[in-house]
C-alpha cells in the first residue's frame, strides 16, 4: 500500500472551490447515463468515465469543501499489520493479539501476517458501537446518581 505522509488539511480556497464544483457535479449526474464522457477544457481531450467514479468524485469534492482531508483505500485490499493497526489507532503489537485471539482475520504469507481493509473497519466499526454504548451507560449512571442535570 503506498502511504501518504504528507496530508494535509485543504486551503479555504480550495475548500471553496470544492464545494462550487460539488454542487455543479451533484446536478450533472442527475442527467447523466452510464459511463459517461467527460472533456478536459484545456486540451479538448474526451474521458469516458464510469458513473460510480465521477460520484465517487462528487463525495470527494464534498469532503474537501468541509476542509477535511482524504485518503481512498481500495476495499478488498489486503494490508500490513503496521498499516492495520494505524488505521485502528493502537500499536502493531496490540494488533498482532488482537489477530491471534481470533477478533480479526488474517492470512499468513511466509512468516507475514495480512489483514484486509474490510475485516480491520469492520472491526473498528464495532468497537465504536461499543464504545458508544458504554458512553451511554456511563451517562444514565451519572443522570441516575444526580450528577449530570439534563
């Protein structure tokens, strides 16, 4: 997986002209067919381009108008256990006994342990729930005992 350390935060400008480009794209593929053709003004050259990439285009360009950075990593992608454990957020040793209790699949090539992109969301995605759970319960202890007013 090639790794980009250098993102950054979008400027104003090209916060702004994000979102006047997503509104302008957001009417366009309402008409549009599949696999459309696209033209470059510059050099007059035409694209055929597949639907779902011009709207995957459409949320990028919404994202980059809120001023948040973008990273795109293909789904059935298989990842590193450093790759994987930067995207959970915790340490590559963590992971590793996190694949070894069996809580995210894994294959081994050689000695290489290889996660996919799906089975570390799908694992981050359920920790979240929890963790908003526990947030919860947390909350109506504190309600219950009288010490947070709503």
């Amino acid at each position: 997986m090639k790794r980009l350390h250098n993102i950054t935060k979008p400027s104003k400008e090209d916060q702004k002209l994000a979102m006047e480009s997503y509104n302008a794209l957001e009417e366009v593929l309402k008409e549009l067919s599949d696999n459309p053709e696209i033209e470059i003004e510059e050099t007059n050259e035409k694209i055929r381009i597949p639907l779902s990439a011009l709207r995957l285009l459409a949320k990028i360009l919404k994202v980059t108008s809120q001023g948040k950075p973008i990273s795109i990593v293909p789904i059935a992608m298989e990842m590193t256990t450093q790759a994987a454990a930067d995207l959970i957020g915790c340490s590559r040793p963590h992971l590793v006994k996190l694949l070894e209790k069996g809580l995210i699949e894994y294959t081994l090539i050689g000695k290489h342990r290889r996660v996919k992109f799906e089975d570390v969301m799908s694992y981050k995605k359920k920790m979240k729930a929890k963790q908003e759970e526990l947030l919860i319960k947390i909350m109506n202890a504190d309600e219950q005992a009288g010490l947070y007013a709503t």
